[in-house]
C-alpha cells in the first residue's frame, strides 16, 4: 500500500505569505470589459478584431484579438477574447462570466491543521458518479474555440 | 432507474436503486428545480432575485424559499468570516449556494416518498442516499481538471455530499475570471460533508480563500477535503483519506 507523505504546516508563515500576497495584488476586481465586449444573450455571434498586422512566427494561429461566442454556463454567459501573438495563444481574458461573490477579506484561522500531499494519479476504476467542475469548462473551450476558429 | 435532464443549463442526473422505483417521482424533483431556476436565476428578468435588485420585490415578501436561502448565505457568511457572500456591489446573487442547496430539497423529496438508495446530481455536485448498488457506498470519482475525461481519485459514499469548485484550464494554462491568473494555484476543490448544501457553499468559501481553503475545510468537523493544484499535486485533509477506494 503506497504511503502518502505527511506534511505539518506551519499556520504562522503560510499566512504571513498568504497575506502579504493579498495586500500586494490588493481586492480582486470584477469581470474585464473591453470596448467591444458583446452583452446580448447567448445566440450572439463572435467577432473578429485582428490588431497587429497579419501573421504569424511558429504558431498556427494569425495574430491579433478574437472575441468568442456568448456561451450559456451555469448561472449565466460566459464569453471569452483571446489573444494571438507569435502564432499562439498568448492572453485569454474573460469579457463575460457568471458572477461568484468571493469576498476577499482575510481570514483568522485558529487551528494548526494537518494537511497530507500526493501527486495526482489517474485511476483506472469504474465509478457511479463523477464530481467535477467541467460544465462552466465546456462553456470555456466553446467560447474558446469560435474565437481560436477566426484565428485559423 | 436513472434520468437526465437538462435544467438551470446544467445537466441534472438522478439514479434509484430502489425497487420499484416510478419515473414521476423522478419528474417531480426535475420539475422542483426548473421552479427554483424560475425564482433564483440571475439571468431570468422576472426571478425573484431580478426583481429584488430591481427594487420591484422585498425580501420580506419574497417567497419562503428565498427567504430561506438568504438565511442560509446569512450564516454561511458568518461560518466563512465573510468569504462567503451573496451580494455583489449591492446587487443579490445567490449563485454560490442555490446549487447545493437545491439538490439536497431535492433528495428530501425523494426520501419522503419512500426513497433510500438513489442520487441527485447538478453538474458535479451529488447528494448520495443509501449505499448505492452493492451496499457498500457510492462510489464517485473526482474529474482530472487537467485530462478529459480522466479520473484521479475514487471515494466511496454513503448519506453524504460532495460538491467540486474549479478553475478553467487549457493545455498548462488557468485562466481566473477574477483577475491575475498568475496568482491562481487552485485548480479544483472538492468537499466532501453531511450533505450536499453543506459541501457546496464551503466548497464555494474555500475556494475563494485560495491555497488556505484546504486548511478551512480541515478545520471544519465532519468534512473533508481534496484540493488540486496547478503543478498537478493534491492537497487534502487528514480526514479525506478514509473514504478513498485505492487503486492498488
């Protein structure tokens, strides 16, 4: 039976870290939004905005700015606008997203907790049930892939 | 006897193991969350919730059940020192809890009419019942954010909830809607607990607390955690590892 290392976490310089991580990147702020940004409803088309002159170097893709389609994820629309440079994917910004309300104040924690550590592995066995966050994802590689069509 | 269906734009799944198990019982739950979606939804005009941020509905008068919700957001803000919140600039949005708490009104059903081995599943978040179909647990397999379609942990459940908080991934890339995706270590959150409204909105506050969310799940009686990080390791609690089926 494999063992899995045990590791102690020492609460006082992880969340020292942690807050002087927060206090440099200051409050995270809400969906981007660019000029072109498309706000209608899910049927909406995607658009095109090469900037930068044509292609291309290594990658495949023509560089420049392509905005996706509005998809339908959960609790609302996803659109995402990805940027080409050098052939390749090189910025995926979020021009639309279905809100989640995380606060990001800091947090006292009291206890010591004690926290194992493994590589992740696939597992070969057959399951009932499968938990995953991949529906917003289908959403993503959706909206993705019309703005990655434009660029093909 | 297992259904699908797709509602909230979310697929929904529901399997009974039981004997004699009728598709109607079934249809009523289906039918309970396409009514909650119609009062929740941030994205229909003339949902509750719409019309409270329209000022056109007071809370007071809304119906029990978002009153009910926003007393849960109230302690679930509480319980998470305000990580957990269900408004945004101003605005109600109780996206980060409805989920869970759906699916398990919707288990409730099931159990009163006589139900006790099945599952409710909204898009990766279960509430499981009974002890599935050998009578040793439902066995869940936790989604590998990074390969399609693979499996990286196998847990076994009984009368329990689990609810999964991601990221987006392509190829090594995570992207995080919330800003700067250099920052963002956590892949994927999964919480194991009592139920699944109590899984899903601590999964939804520790994972707004980023790498520490882990810490606030060990911290918490009665739940488990598995975190998933973007190097591809796994952080998880000291009491996770008892519901794990091993592969070896």
């Amino acid at each position: 039976m494999k063992k899995y290392l045990q590791i102690t976490v020492v609460l006082g310089a992880f969340f020292l870290l942690v807050l002087i991580r927060q206090l440099r990147s200051g409050n995270t702020s809400e969906v981007q939004t660019v000029g072109n940004s498309n706000q209608s409803s899910p049927s909406s088309s995607a658009q095109a905005t090469p900037t930068a002159g044509a292609s291309s170097g290594t990658g495949k893709y023509k560089n420049g700015t392509y905005t996706g389609s509005v998809e339908d994820a959960y609790y609302g629309n996803l659109q995402v606008q990805v940027q080409i440079s050098n052939g390749s994917i090189s910025d995926v910004t979020f021009l639309q997203y279905p809100s989640d309300n995380h606060d990001s104040r800091y947090i006292n924690e009291q206890a010591m907790p004690i926290l194992k550590s493994e590589a992740i592995q696939a597992q070969s066995a057959q399951v009932d049930i499968v938990s995953g966050a991949s529906d917003s994802s289908q959403a993503f590689q959706k909206s993705l892939q019309t703005a990655l069509q434009q660029a093909s | 006897m297992k259904k699908h269906a797709d509602i909230m734009g979310m697929p929904v799944t529901i399997e009974i193991v039981d004997a004699g198990a009728k598709e109607e019982d079934i249809t009523v739950v289906f039918d309970y969350f396409r009514v909650m979606d119609e009062k929740f939804s941030t994205y229909k005009h003339s949902s509750e919730v719409e019309r409270i941020n329209r000022g056109e509905l007071r809370v007071e008068d809304a119906s029990k059940e978002l009153q009910e919700v926003l007393q849960q957001a109230e302690e679930t803000n509480q319980a998470s020192n305000g990580y957990f919140s269900v408004y945004h600039d101003g605005k109600l949005d109780p996206s980060g809890l409805v989920k869970g708490w759906a699916i398990w009104q919707g288990a409730k059903l099931l159990e009163k009419k006589g139900y006790r081995n099945f599952f409710v599943e909204i898009a990766g978040d279960i509430q499981v019942v009974g002890k599935g179909k050998n009578g040793l647990g439902w066995s869940i397999g936790i989604r590998n954010p990074f390969v399609s379609g693979e499996i990286v942990k196998v847990v076994r459940l009984a009368d329990k909830g689990i609810a999964t908080s991601g990221t987006y991934l392509r190829g090594s890339h995570i992207y995080n809607p919330k800003g700067d995706s250099s920052d963002q270590i956590v892949v994927s959150l999964t919480v194991l607990g009592p139920n699944v409204y109590e899984a899903d909105r601590f999964a939804t506050a520790a994972f707004a607390m980023g790498e520490k969310g882990i810490a606030f799940i060990e911290s918490l009686r009665g739940f488990a955690g598995y975190m998933i990080t973007k190097d591809k390791r796994a952080v998880f609690t000291d009491g996770f590892e008892k519901y794990v089926v091993k592969s070896d």
